[in-house]
C-alpha cells in the first residue's frame, strides 16, 4: 500500500506536545536544545553532541531529506515539542519494513538529555504512536533495544508496547552483530 497523501505533515497533539515533521524555522530551537545537552549518562545516551557542522543551510538540507522520505515511506522523523513554549524535546521516528499485507514499521525516540525523567519520552511514543497507526497507516511498530537499554525498554513499555522477543545478531553496531529486544504494538 502507497500512501496517498503528496504532502506529509502529520501530527499529533498529546496534552503537553506537538509532534510534527521539522520546519526549516526550528533551526535555532532545534540548535540549541542540542547544544543544552548535559554529558551523557549512560552508553546509550550520546549527551553533548558536536553541532558545528550543522549550520542553516545543513539544517534546511536535513529538513528537505526528511520530507523526501517520507514521500518516498521510507522513513517518517518528527521532531518533539513542548506546547507551551515551543521548546525541541527530541525526535521520533518510524522506518517503513515492508507495507502490501504487513504495513510494519519501526520506531525509534530520543529525549534530549536535560528532559529525562519528566514523562515526555512516554508522552512523544504515545503520541506518535497515534500517527504511525492512524495517518501513516502502519498495522505493526517495532522497537528493536539493545539488551542492556533498560531505560529505553521501560520506555517502550510504559507507552503500550510489548515485549516480544530476543533477535539474535540483528543489527550490526560498533562493528559486531548484536542481539536486540523486541517490543511491538499493533494497531
């Protein structure tokens, strides 16, 4: 199944975020909750990231990508607001497996690092969740979790997700094949 829609700007309201496509005017929010960033605080959390090379015109690029893939379903990124202020709390994406009878998909998330552990995460999953299902049409999201992600497969869980398994050697990272936990919701 191909999507219909020409132009993709899904999104979704919860009770305290906006979820939508990144705008190519979020450059300085998007910017600067980055550069905000506390150091990591764990292996999974990349903390302070180097954002020198992304400037307004690499932005805009990433912006054009994004919307690129998704009039393509191969991959669907929004960025996480906070309503009140507008402020960039992170991003959510799905990646497109396989759609015609499976309209599967996977989803990945991040908070920024100075937001954790104020529920937005689980709000955001929540809230794209109601995009992936009901404007992008997908049956079955997936999170694939590196085994030792404990915040992460807390995460998945307290937005409804179950979980299924453990693949075996699934995604090659760091150089070695490394089993992941899987956790999924249907529509």
């Amino acid at each position: 199944m191909k999507l219909k829609e020409e132009k993709f700007d899904y999104y979704s309201e919860t009770g305290r975020l906006v979820i939508r496509p990144l705008k190519k005017d979020d450059y300085e929010n998007w910017l600067n909750e980055f550069e905000n960033r506390d150091p990591s605080q764990n292996r999974h959390d990349q903390g302070k990231i180097d954002m020198s090379e992304c400037t307004l015109e690499w932005f805009h690029n990433l912006v054009d990508k994004h919307q690129e893939s998704a009039v393509n379903d191969i991959a669907h990124v929004f960025g996480v607001f906070r309503k009140e202020d507008g402020t960039h709390l992170g991003m959510v994406d799905f990646s497109t497996l396989a759609r015609d009878e499976f309209q599967w998909g996977r989803i990945g998330y991040t908070i920024h690092n100075q937001y954790w552990r104020k529920g937005y995460g689980k709000e955001a999953v929540i809230g794209a969740l109601n995009i992936a299902f009901k404007q992008l049409k997908f049956h079955r999201i997936e999170a694939h979790i590196n085994i030792d992600n404990t915040p992460s497969m807390k995460l998945a869980e307290s937005a409804g997700m179950e979980f299924e398994c453990i693949r075996k050697g699934f995604i090659y990272e760091n150089n070695e094949w490394t089993d992941h936990l899987v956790y999924y919701k249907n529509s």
